[in-house]
C-alpha cells in the first residue's frame, strides 16, 4: 500500500507518519496472510499427496494404507500405517517418515513369486476399504491383506505392486528370509542378499494398457434410434437387423452421456442406495443387501417407485445380483441382472420384474475430469395384457435410462465441488442412524481410540522382544488381539449400514449370518459363487438347468467338433483375422495388425466335470496326447486347461498340435523350456464373445491378458507336451465374470486367442499359437471325470 506525500505542515506530518506505520503494518499482515495461505495449501496438497499415494517423479509409491489382520476368533481389524514402495522394497511405518535415513517398523522384499489381488470393497468395524492382498504362491499360508480408502488409491497401490513384482526373478528353492530386524505381516518377500541380484527375464506387467482398447475386430451391435434429454439412445439391433428396425419383446436399450464427474465419484454415486440416491434417481424407492457374496459381488432388492409408472400399474421390484470391477484405465463397469434367492421372495404389493442385463460403464474423458457413461437395460416388466408388453414396456425402459441425466445434472449443479458423503472412504453410519445411536458410536469411537492406543504401545512391546523371530504368520500375536472386538450390532454388513436400510427378510436370518466372521479360504468363495447347484448356494440365475450323466472314456474328444457351428455343445477354431496382435513395428509406433494365421492345430476338446480339480490332463493314458506317443509320433502338444472351481469342478481342456520341430519356433521353444516365472510373464489370452447378452460381453470385453499374472497357473511337461492349468478361481475378478458367465453359457459363442508376447523386436511380430470357438457349452452335457 502507498501512501501519497502531503504538505509538511505540523498536523500533517502527524498524520502522514501515523498513516505510514499503519499502512506498514498492513503491508505485513497481508504479506503475512498471503504466505499463511499459501503454506497452508502446500500442507493440505501434501497431505493429500500422502494419502492418495500418489507416486512422485522418482518412480516411488508412499501413502496412507490398512494393514487388515485377524483375530484368533475371526474378527478382523485394521492398523493405519505409512508404506513407502521403492524398487522391489516395500517398507512400513508408523507415521510419515521426515527424512530417508529413518528406520521403517518393518521392510520385506517384492519379488516375482508375489501376486496381488483385488477383493473389492470390505466393512470393517465401520469403515469402508478398498481390500487387496498380497500373496506367496509357493506358500499359501504367506499372505498380507491391505486395504485402502479409495477404489482410484487402490488401483495405483495394485499397479505399482505389480510393476515392482515385475523386477526380480528370484531363486524359488531358497526359503524366505526377512532382511529387516523387525518382522513382517503376512506375505513373502525375498532376503536383503537378492537385493541386488539381475533380473533373468524380462518380466512383463499384467496391467499394461495397449495400444487399443480392443484386440478384437467385431462390429458393434448398437444402432442409434433417438435422442432424448442430451442423451444418445441405442438399441441393440440383431445380426440380420442391419438398420435396427426390429424390436424385441424386451429389448436391449443403451443412454450415453458426458458427466461433469470423475470416474470414482460418479461410481461410489452409482453404489449408493441410502438417502444420497434421492438426489437423482427417481424410480428407486428403497434398497437392501440381501446377501454379500465377495468385495465384488452381491444381492439385492430394490423397490421402485409407482408415481413414475403408468395409471393403474402395480409396483414392480427386483432382486439383482450386482457385479462391479475396475479397469486399468480407470473405467468402471458395474453390471446387474435377476436372481432369485430363497431369502428374498416376492413382496405382497409388488410384482417381481426381471432385468434381463443392464448395467453402467464409466469411462474417464478430458484426462479424468469428465466421464462417458454408458447405462444399458433390457427389462421384463411382467405386463399381463399383452398388447401393452412391446410399446409400454420399451417406453418405461427408456424412462428409466433417463436416470443418467438426472445423475448429469446434479453433477453439473455441484460443479465439481462433490461433497464427501457420496464417497465410500466417508460413508459413516451417523448419516444413516438416530440420533441416539449417532451418541453411542461417538462414545464407542473414543473407546475405539484408546484401545488402539493401546494396541499400538503392546505392538512396540512386542517387537522389541521378538524382533529375531522370522515367521510370517507369528506377528498376528494375542498382543494387540483383543483390541478393535466389534461388539454384536457392528457385525452388520456394510451395504445395510452404509445404505441406511436394513434386509427386510432380517426376521429369516439365522444369528450366525450376522456375527460370523466373514472368512478368506477359498472354499467359502467357491462357496457362494460358484455352486452350480442351487440347493447349495441360495440364489440361482434363471438360466440353469439339470444335469445329466455322461462319463469320459477318452481325454481329447469328450466335446464334439462342428466346422460350422450349427451345433450346440461343440468347437470350432476361429478366425484368426479377427484378433489384433503386435505387428514389427509395434515398439515404434504402437500399432497392432490382424493376425494372418496359428502355429498350431487345434485337435481336439475336453468338457469335464468332478468333484476335484482335474490336472495333468496331457499325461492321462486315455488322451490323445498319450496315444501319439505311444506310437513314437513327433507332435507336440500343447494344452489350455482352464478350471471352473465349485461344488462341481468343471474343466474346459483345449488341445493345439504343432507339426513342425519346436527349434523352428525359437519364442515358443523358450516358453517350453523357460521357468514358470518366464511364462506367467508372457503366456496371453484374448478373448470375444461373439454372440450373447450384453452383461456377459461387457464383463468378458475384448482386450489381451497376461493370464499368469491376473491368475494362478500351474505347468505340467511332459515328453511331448506342456500342459497350462489355469485355476479361474484363484482371483476375486475372474471368479465374478466366471460365475457370471456360467448363467448364461448355453447361449453363447466364446471365441479365445493365445499368444506368447513378444517383448522384443526380435520376437515380433506376434503369431498366434491357436483360436477357438465354442458353441452354446452346456454344463449338463459337461462329461462326468
């Protein structure tokens, strides 16, 4: 500030000083202000920094995680703790680090026997997280399970996991050996002596984005017949409907539209079914979880409102099974359709519609600010008249879709300054409950804190007279075991608390489905989502069909061929043209090219079911593999056993011959003879549905995957073959998609491409090693092992 000079008399001068020392002093403080302001908004940017473990330019990954463990009766509870992951080493602190030289709680090494997987969204003891786990696969009881506030934090901790996985090739017979002086939790990590040990391969991330957001060339089956609200309207159009003129009894309709809203907003919005739902969609009435399957996958109902439907129409309901993923490229797909489940049964007062397929796809544009949202339904009103089912029924659909610009508005009405209550990382109970209870959980909350306090103190007791022990799984101890003990009423699934409606079948409940422990094992997930039976697993998709006895007697041919198609239940190969693999120049300009042919000849199918899982099916004296030996024939075979765990193992074997020596194809024959660290890193599928419904399409989609780094695989080798085992059920996402398809098998057309990767311009350009085609599969005509 300036002040301007004035006429030296006495009375001025008086006043010119005083004027200039307050003017000063104003100089200072708003100077003072200005850089409080600005030091204020450094400290909040790095906070934030730190808890969305945003890696910086240096290549490393620090932020605010939850390390989840368990109590010895099952009860699980979290430890906030900093992580910081550099190169291949992962370290835990306390608090953030100030500077470099600080010692870490713990530190443990990443190395190429490590996995990551994604369980989805997880309550525990009120608190939303994003879980993923790390897990040995040379040790099954080595595992350390995560959890993070967000679903977009999540993604990044996965991402550079998996990069840091990528680093190290590491000796598989020597044992673990923990390079830090204090333990660490469950998962294995290499010995400080590997610390600078040379990668043997050039390992290769399962998360890499393409070049393209396909690698399949298909046409797209959605012809536009309208525009309403901003919204594009499309209809799925059948194959001999060119012009998308026809229309089904419940057709497939599609609303497009740009949000103002980032991906993670707009999808914790879309999850939502408490008081927030209000805000935009105006058919939902109410909603409850009826069952949680896994962090990915469960029930619900919904109850619609009736003052939207037309004069004289009686309120429809649904009972859904919703199924939701993330992609790499920060594209969310959530995707619903009807089941029926003993624990909720039709409502007096509501006639049961069935949504045939629908769903959301959230894809991020304009670099994350804004979102392209796809929101697609095919519905079954359950009209009784006929002649209303066609033109009201294709109407109350479109209706609905208009929910999307109801969602765009708000958005757009919020500006972009979206409020923390629509995310899962702030989803309290307080905004759902009474007041009176809002009281007892504050008080819980501060009891809360001090036994965490508590815990915290026993914990560096802890560490200070076991800081020699090198077990894993010891550092779960009775030290800090009893602290973080929910009480009954916290035991309640998260989507009733988080929702603010609680399971109108609750009076049918069995007490144990409230308080027991939500377990991790493999069989309670085989459990709930992959019985084929339905008195086994309390829900059962409309499209499911008995069984009936068939037993193998020859391992190769047990699933029919049909050059055509015309089949049910068969194989064909596909066209190889349809899929995109790296051309010669791809490490230049990024470009895929239509594959010309495969190396190999496929020969021959297995459809297979048993109670156990089926390995090694290449060394079975009935297959076909063995009878070439037997009569000393040079073929080599190479097998894709892909296993469907459940209550019924179901098994799809596809046998590829290669006529030509394996010398002859220098890539191929060093997958062959390579580790299975080398493998997991190169062995890729693609896969297509060409024909079948919408959900199942979107769930599979059509881009290439590195399938030893997304599942478990297993390698047999034997003379003259190499068997791949594929275990669909060793990660959450695939068991989803899996389950998911099942229901809808017998109508569908599966195409499928393997490749080996090339990594090098030497290994380009890509060749395919086979295609397949599979025909309307039918479980019940699976053969009996």
């Amino acid at each position: 500030m300036h002040v301007k000079r004035v006429a030296c008399y006495p009375c001025t001068r008086f006043l010119h000083s005083h004027f200039s020392n307050i003017a000063q002093k104003l100089e200072e403080k708003v100077v003072r202000n200005i850089v409080e302001k600005v030091f204020e908004r450094w400290v909040k940017f790095f906070v934030w920094f730190a808890e969305m473990g945003v890696p910086p330019h240096d290549g490393k990954m620090e932020g605010w995680l939850f390390i989840i463990r368990s109590h010895r009766f099952g009860l699980q509870f979290s430890r906030r703790r900093y992580f910081i992951l550099q190169e291949n080493y992962l370290r835990c602190y306390k608090t953030m680090p100030v500077s470099q030289e600080e010692e870490p709680l713990r530190s443990a090494k990443i190395d190429s026997y490590i996995r990551i997987t994604d369980n989805g969204r997880e309550s525990i003891n009120r608190k939303v997280f994003f879980i993923f786990t790390l897990y040995n696969i040379l040790n099954e009881n080595d595992h350390l399970k995560l959890g993070a506030s967000g679903s977009e934090d999540a993604g990044r901790w996965i991402r550079s996991l998996q990069n840091a996985v990528l680093k190290e090739c590491p000796n598989p017979e020597k044992e673990f050996m923990s390079f830090s002086k204090k333990n660490w939790l469950p998962s294995r990590f290499g010995s400080a002596k590997r610390a600078h040990r040379q990668r043997s391969i050039d390992y290769y991330s399962f998360l890499h984005n393409e070049a393209v957001t396909s690698d399949v060339i298909a046409p797209s089956p959605w012809k536009i017949f309208g525009c309403q609200n901003g919204l594009r309207l499309f209809k799925e159009a059948k194959d001999w409907d060119s012009r998308g003129r026809h229309w089904d009894d419940h057709p497939a309709i599609m609303a497009v539209g740009v949000l103002n809203g980032t991906p993670e907003a707009i999808f914790h919005t879309l999850m939502s079914l408490g008081a927030s739902r209000s805000e935009w969609d105006f058919c939902f009435y109410r909603g409850s979880v009826v069952e949680h399957l896994d962090g990915h996958t469960d029930i619900l109902h919904a109850k619609l409102y009736s003052n939207w439907l037309p004069w004289g129409m009686m309120r429809r309901d649904f009972l859904l099974r919703r199924y939701w993923r993330r992609e790499e490229d920060g594209t969310y797909v959530i995707l619903y359709h009807s089941v029926i489940h003993k624990k909720c049964p039709p409502q007096n007062g509501y006639v049961r519609a069935c949504l045939k397929s629908g769903g959301y796809v959230i894809t991020p544009v304009n670099k994350g600010r804004e979102s392209l949202v796809k929101h697609m339904l095919a519905v079954n009103w359950k009209f009784w008249k006929v002649y209303l089912r066609q033109p009201s029924g294709r109407s109350l659909t479109i209706r609905m879709l208009e929910r999307l610009a109801a969602l765009r508005e708000m958005f757009q009405a919020k500006a972009g300054n979206y409020p923390s209550d629509f995310s899962s990382a702030d989803s309290e109970v307080k905004i759902m409950l009474p007041q009176d209870e809002v009281e007892d959980i504050k008080s819980e909350d501060k009891s809360q804190q001090k036994f965490e306090l508590n815990a915290d103190l026993a914990e560096d007791e802890a560490e200070k007279t076991t800081s020699g022990r090198r077990s894993l799984m010891s550092l779960n101890d009775a030290s800090d075991e009893f602290f973080d003990v929910p009480d009954s009423g916290e035991m309640i699934a998260f989507d009733h608390l988080e929702n603010g409606w609680f399971p109108e079948v609750s009076q049918e409940w069995p007490a144990s489905n409230i308080s027991q422990p939500r377990l991790s094992s493999a069989a309670v997930f085989v459990k709930k989502l992959h019985d084929l039976a339905v008195q086994k697993k309390g829900y059962m998709d409309f499209q499911e069909l008995a069984k009936e006895e068939n037993v193998v007697t020859s391992f190769g041919n047990t699933l029919q061929k049909d050059s055509a198609c015309s089949l049910p239940c068969s194989w064909a190969t596909a066209d190889p043209t349809t899929f995109l693999i790296r051309g010669e120049n791809y490490f230049k300009d990024n470009q895929k090219i239509k594959a010309k042919g495969t190396l190999m000849q496929m020969v021959g199918a297995d459809w297979l079911r048993s109670e156990r899982r089926e390995d090694d099916l290449g060394s079975r004296v009935e297959s076909i593999v063995q009878k070439f030996a037997a009569q000393g024939r040079p073929e080599f075979f190479f097998i894709v056993n892909i296993q469907v765990p459940g209550v019924t193992q179901h098994t799809l074997a596809l046998y590829y011959m290669l006529k030509t020596p394996l010398e002859e194809t220098p890539l191929l024959h060093s997958f062959v003879h390579g580790d299975d660290a080398f493998r997991n890193s190169r062995f890729k599928l693609i896969p297509y549905i060409s024909k079948g419904s919408w959900i199942v399409k979107q769930s599979v989609g059509k881009k290439a995957c590195l399938v030893g780094q997304a599942l478990e695989m297993n390698y047999f080798r034997g003379k003259n073959y190499l068997e791949l085992d594929i275990d669909v059920g060793s990660s959450t996402v695939a068991r989803g998609v899996v389950s998911l398809v099942l229901g809808y098998l017998n109508h569908l057309v599966i195409e499928m491409a393997f490749v080996i990767q090339g990594n090098t311009e030497e290994e380009l350009p890509e060749v395919l090693l086979g295609t397949c085609r599979l025909n309307n599969l039918d479980a019940s005509k699976s053969v009996l092992v």
